[in-house]
C-alpha cells in the first residue's frame, strides 16, 4: 500500500490532489493499492469518486507541524512504508519528523528549502532554474525531474489529434481553475459577448467544484447558444481534442493541453503558477497573457488580443501544436509510478 499526504480545498483548489490522483491510479496498474490521508474532508468525495480510500486526521492543512504526532501514529498503525507528499506547506522540521519514520517522496514546484526526503518529484517546465543536481548532488535522494514525469492520467498518453485544424477557428475551450476566484471565465466571456466578433465560435466552459461564481456562468450558458458550460468531466482529453484552441490558468492543465496539443493563451492566478507560465511564454509553447493579481483587466484584453491572433491563423496553431506535444507526451505518470515502486 502507498499513502498519500494532500489536500485540497476553496483556497488551494484541486491541483493537488488531481496531478496525486494520476499517480494514484498508474500505481494501482502496476498492482499496488493507494490511500489518501487529508486533513478535512473536503477533497473526500473527489478522492473517492476516483475510487480510493481516504483517512481524514482532522488537522489544519496550512498547518502541517499541528500534524506530526497523530500522523507519525498513523505511519506505525498502518505500517507505511513510503508517504508521497503534496504540499506547499510541508516546514523542515515536518519532513525531519515524518520521515524518520517513512520514506518521504515530496511533489514540489516551488524549491523552498533543502527537503530532507527520500525522493524529490518536479515535472515543471521551469525546473533548470532551481539548480537540484547541485543541491543535493552529495545527498542520497532520488529527483524525477522535467516534463516526462508529468502525471497526467492515462487519457492523455499517447494521443493523436486526428481533425484537421480549423481555419478560421470555430471552438475555444475556457478553464480557470478549481475555483476561479477571480471571476475569470465570466469577466472574459462577458467581454467576448460586447465585440460581437466571434458568434460563429462555440466556447466550452469547464467549472471546477469549487466554483463560486457558477450561478453567472450557468446564466450566461441559458441565455447564448454558443456557450456550454461542463462540469465533472470524466474524459477531457475529449474535450480539450474537439477545441481549436484554449484559454487555461496555469496548472496541469496547460501540460494536459500540451499533450493534446491544443494552442493555449496561459495566464496566472497564483503565485505557484507564475513560473510555469512565464516560461511556457518565453519559450514560444503557448501565448503568455499575464498575472490576474497584478491587472485582471489587462490579462483579460491579452486573452482578446490572443484569441484574434490564433482565431484565423491555422499555421500558427499548428506550429504551437507541435511544439507542445514535443514537450509532454502524457506517460509521465507511469514513470513516476515506476519509480516509486522499485524505491
């Protein structure tokens, strides 16, 4: 059995406990069983929806050291032997502690310490600029690092995009996160509404659970008949291969777009995600439309001015295509299950 330590909620969203559950279920093709450990319930019934059991210790998630002693008890009941972690608020001494009792395989993106674990897992676009070779070059632990160790479910392995690529654009997929605190998706098609430029495009609108704003998109969705909104999408690869192109928040789903290959406008609604969209920018893998906690509205009006550039320009969408699918094949996730069950 393989235990994991992540959360999810209102304020962090669901990215986490996605990117554990793809690990999750390429573990369990591989003939091992997989148990979530939360500090609430709230990603319980996500967790369980995908067919895995979950512990819930009754901590506080941005919190982690109020933890240590009940977990460490956990770890001995329960015989753990290996603990993948997903969290940005593990502390040093939480590491120390835990791992004394367990090997400790840590998913990061941020770099904020030296971890003390076992295995260090970062699949980002922009993980050269955290040096781990040199940090732990005399340290025995194990790093999974760059975009072929992005756990993305088994959708997404593999794919080939078999419709020719529509000119002029007919289709724009629209998702901002599990909770979309900005207000994102609503702001930006109310916007596309009033040009009145682009009624012969359909936009499909994925809703996360969190969602606080899904009354006004529902009213959106009744109200024009080129707007559909989705939610709980089981297979979204389908989804995303049926888009000519994209307009997503930072996260795993620009590396899910990126196996699909999907032309993609990015921008940021968290610190965490600014790295990885700038860099998707800087490299010409996607359109870089900005930071929304900086100037919601400028992000807004790059996304317009990034949906006009790619709306009538087929050869430009197949260039950003190719060199997405070039970047992430989509069998990340059975690579890193691969080498947690041989650690």
């Amino acid at each position: 059995m393989i235990y994991f330590r992540v959360d999810g909620n209102e304020q962090i969203a669901t990215g986490h406990v996605m990117r554990c559950i793809s690990i999750a279920q390429a573990i369990v093709e591989n003939g091992e069983d997989c148990t979530f450990i939360i500090s609430d319930d709230y990603p319980k019934k996500l967790i369980q929806s995908k067919g895995f059991p979950t512990l819930n210790i009754n901590s506080k998630w941005n919190d982690l050291e109020l933890e240590i002693e009940r977990l460490i008890e956990l770890i001995r009941e329960k015989e753990i032997k290996k603990l993948i972690v997903d969290s940005y608020f593990v502390t040093k001494k939480y590491l120390k502690e835990i791992g004394r009792h367990v090997r400790i395989i840590y998913i990061d993106d941020l770099n904020l310490f030296t971890y003390p674990v076992d295995m260090i897992i970062n699949y980002a676009n922009y993980y050269p600029k955290f040096n781990y070779e040199s940090l732990y070059n005399l340290k025995n632990i194990k790093l999974l690092l760059g975009c072929e160790y992005v756990p993305l479910r088994k959708e997404f392995s593999q794919l080939e995009r078999e419709n020719e690529i529509n000119n002029p654009a007919r289709t724009v997929l629209i998702t901002t996160g599990g909770s979309d605190t900005y207000n994102i998706a609503s702001r930006l098609l109310i916007e596309i509404i009033e040009q009145k430029k682009y009624e012969n495009i359909n936009f499909h609108v994925v809703s996360g659970v969190f969602n606080q704003h899904l009354s006004q998109l529902q009213m959106l969705e009744k109200t024009y008949n080129n707007i559909f909104l989705h939610y709980n999408v089981e297979k979204m690869s389908e989804l995303m291969m049926k888009c000519d192109i994209a307009v997503s928040a930072g996260g795993t789903t620009l590396y899910e777009l990126c196996a699909c290959g999907v032309s993609t406008i990015c921008f940021a609604i968290a610190d965490n995600q600014i790295n990885g969209v700038e860099d998707f920018g800087h490299n010409n893998i996607m359109i870089y439309a900005g930071d929304v906690s900086k100037n919601i509205n400028i992000v807004i009006q790059n996304i317009l001015k990034g949906i006009a550039l790619l709306y009538q320009n087929d050869q430009l969408r197949e260039i950003y295509s190719k060199r997405m699918t070039n970047l992430v094949d989509g069998c990340g996730a059975s690579r890193i299950a691969y080498e947690i069950l041989r650690f």
